[in-house]
C-alpha cells in the first residue's frame, strides 16, 4: 500500500443528511471499485489522476457539507421565523376591523382609531424588523451560492 491508501478509503462526514451522506459514499466507493490502481504506488510515479479526482471530490464534498450545514442552520429558521412573524402580522391587520375579534369596530369611536393605530405601528416596527432579516438572510444566501459555484 502507498501514501495514497488514504485518499482511496476517504468517507463523508456523519454529521450530514442520511441521504446526503447515503449519495456520497455511494459515488466514492464506485469511484473506489472503478479505480482501485491509484491504491499503490508501484502502479504510478506521480500523483495519479484518480487520486487527483478524488482530492477534488473530497473538496467538493467538504464544500457541500459546508453549504448545507449555513443554509439549515443560517437561513432556512431564519426564513421559517420570519413566516411565522409575518403571519402574525396577517392576522393583526386581518383582526384591524373588530373590536374584539368577534363584532365589527364602532367606526365612530375614539377607541376603535386609537386601537387601530396602536396595531399598526405594532405592524409597522415588526415589518422594519423584518426588512432588516431579509437583509440579513440575502447575506447568508450569497454566501451559499458563492460556496457552491466555488467548489
């Protein structure tokens, strides 16, 4: 066996999606069986290509795992919380026309527009902080597309 013993034998990491993980060692073990020279050094006098191959799936794989564990955990809650936040938003101007949820708002009470106000600015300040979210996830989301056309 050689120094490249090592790149032939290279699995995923466990720590990703079982079908992730399933597709990948899947494709390096084929890579394997097809390929199975590049496992001794008295079959080549440089870095075989196979070996090369291998290091460039090897990154390629480290950088899919890298962009799926940022987007699981950096964009997708995100993007899950702000839905919730955003449908609770609905449901307050949905709500804007009753007074209690249950009978129309009297439209000739001082309370019915200071009630209405006061849902609105609610609303308001909620969708500026949703604003500043979706900047933040449109950071996070060019970062997934920059390290999965760099790989």
């Amino acid at each position: 066996m050689s120094s490249y013993a090592s790149y032939a034998f290279y699995l995923p990491p466990r720590d990703v999606h079982p079908l992730i993980h399933t597709f990948l060692l899947r494709n390096m073990l084929v890579l394997n069986i097809l390929y199975p020279s590049c496992m001794y050094a008295s079959q080549a006098r440089s870095v075989p290509p196979m070996v090369q191959l291998h290091a460039q799936v090897s990154h390629r794989v480290s950088c899919l795992v890298a962009a799926h564990r940022l987007a699981s955990e950096g964009f997708w809650g995100p993007i899950a919380g702000l839905h919730v936040a955003l449908a609770h938003d609905k449901q307050i101007i949905d709500n804007l026309y009753r007074a209690d949820g249950s009978y129309p708002a009297d439209p000739l009470a001082v309370n019915t527009y200071i009630g209405q106000l006061d849902c609105l600015k609610r609303v308001g300040d909620d969708l500026q902080s949703a604003e500043a979210q979706l900047e933040e996830l449109h950071v996070v989301g060019e970062r997934i597309v920059d390290m999965l056309t760099r790989s």
